[in-house]
C-alpha cells in the first residue's frame, strides 16, 4: 500500500462517519447549538466518539513506533504559541460555522450526497481560504 | 425544525472518524485536519497534494457510494442563498487563521492534549454557540 491508497482508505471510513453521524447535516449541527430552541445533543456523542477513538488510537501508535508505516517520521504540528491569530481565526470560524450550519469536514462529506446547497458552501469557503492566504502573504513580500 | 436525537448513530459515526484519523497517523503520520486537505486542492504542486486529495476523494466519495447502495443520511440546510455564501466566507478565512477546524483542532488535536487546541476549541465552541444563538433568539425571535 502506498501513502496515496492509505490516505483514500483513511479519507473513506472518515467521509462514511461524518456522514452516520450526521455532521454533514447543517439543521443538526445548528440544533446542537442551540439549547435554547429544538436542542440535539446528538453532536456531543460525535464528538466524544471521534475523540476517545483518536485518543486511544495516537496513545497505541506512538506508544509502539517511532515513525508512521509508510514514512520516515510523523509529521505533527510544531507550533505551540496561542496568540491572536490562533484565538481571532477560530473565533471567525466559529461564527461562519453558526451561521452556515457547515465544518469543513462536514462539507467535503455533505458534497457526495447533498451537492446543493454544499457546493455554494464550499466555494465560498475556498474564496475565504484564498483570501486569507493572499492577506497572510502581503506582508512578506513588501519586505522580500 | 427538529432533528431526530440520535445516540448511537453519532456515536458509530464518531467513532469510524476517529479511526479515520488513526489510520492516517498509522501509515502516513499525517493529522487528519480538513482545512489542511483543502490545501491539497490549492496547492497541486506541492508535495503533499497527492495524498491529501485522495484522502478528500474517499471522504466525498464513501457517503456518495452509501447512496448509491441505498442510504439515506438525513439532510437540511436552514441557511441558503447569500447568507450561506457569507458564512462559508467567513470559514475560509476564521480555518485558514485559526489553522485548523472541527477535525484538526477538535479531534487530532484535543486527541494530542494539545493546548493550542483546546484553546482553538473552546473558542470555536463559544462563537458558534453565541451566532446560533443570537441569530434564532436574539432579535425577538
């Protein structure tokens, strides 16, 4: 197997998931959000499902190898300063995310079996992205 | 409108994510964060764009199989047209500043105990829950 064909199988049983668990569904992440109205707390079990299955699963892999099957070495994030660029992007995300109902991982999944209103979503996120990308690299290139 | 409370759906599902994000540490070493996928589809020359569109392939490509074969996943979008544009917006550029989402912050990250995640986290909860919120109750709704 090869870096390509894992991350497919990886990408299969994540998609197949967020789609059971009903992630990809907007009005049912929305509900869990608002307790106040027609509360689901379904999104809670999501979470703690993802959570405690990753938990367990890093703790055994990093517990019995040094490096992943089909690489040199794990790639894990290297930052570690919580500033306000960490705190003001996820606050935006978070407001983008109550007013669309839509995660990105919940999207990308929502696409195979919603393409509409999903496909607006996500190209919309992708000029967001794009935009940010842009912004972030200004700076470097007046001073290059 | 109501949802369906449902337990041990979200619960299975939650878990087949999770062993998503543990196969990609096992054989790839990688962090099974979607906003970081997505840079797969912006940056086709780099490197890592292969795997990571393959791993976005299969995520978009199981629930369409399912379908085929005769599921149904329940689907309801309240936010269309504009605001939904707006909102999507507004993700794109909150993931790309926050570097990372639900699966990369939420999951691999809180799953790492890293407190640059917990702290993404917690913030993305709280702003969610406060738009959601402020939008269905607070304008004398």
């Amino acid at each position: 197997m090869n870096r390509t064909l894992s991350a497919l199988l990886a990408g299969l049983i994540f998609g197949l998931g967020i789609a059971i668990s009903g992630m990809a569904n907007p009005a049912k992440v929305l509900n869990f959000f608002d307790p106040l109205g027609n509360w689901d707390p379904s999104l809670a079990f999501v979470m703690g499902g993802a959570l405690l299955t990753t938990a367990i699963g890093y703790r055994v892999i990093f517990g019995r190898r040094t490096a992943p099957v089909l690489d040199t070495k794990f790639h894990l994030p290297t930052a570690r300063t919580i500033d306000a660029r960490l705190i003001g992007g996820s606050a935006l995300f978070g407001i983008g995310w109550g007013i669309a109902g839509f995660c990105p991982g919940g999207a990308i999944p929502a696409l195979g079996f919603a393409p509409w209103p999903t496909a607006l979503f996500l190209i919309s996120m992708g000029a967001g992205i794009v935009l940010a990308r842009w912004v972030q690299a200004l700076p470097r290139r007046q001073t290059a | 409108m109501i949802t369906d409370f449902t337990p041990l759906a979200s619960l299975f599902g939650g878990i087949l994510i999770g062993l998503g994000a543990v196969i990609l540490m096992a054989f790839n070493g990688r962090i099974a964060g979607m906003t970081a996928m997505l840079g797969g589809v912006l940056e086709p020359r780099n490197p890592d764009s292969p795997w990571r569109l393959a791993f976005l392939a299969g995520a978009i490509a199981a629930p369409l199989v399912a379908t085929l074969l005769g599921a149904e996943f329940a689907f309801s979008s309240p936010t269309t047209g504009p605001l939904l544009a707006v909102g999507g917006l507004i993700v794109g550029v909150g993931v790309t500043y926050g570097s990372g989402c639900t699966s990369g912050h939420g999951v691999c990250g809180l799953a790492r105990l890293s407190p640059r995640s917990l702290v993404a986290t917690l913030t993305f909860m709280a702003t969610t829950f406060a738009t959601v919120t402020l939008m269905r109750h607070g304008f004398g709704g």
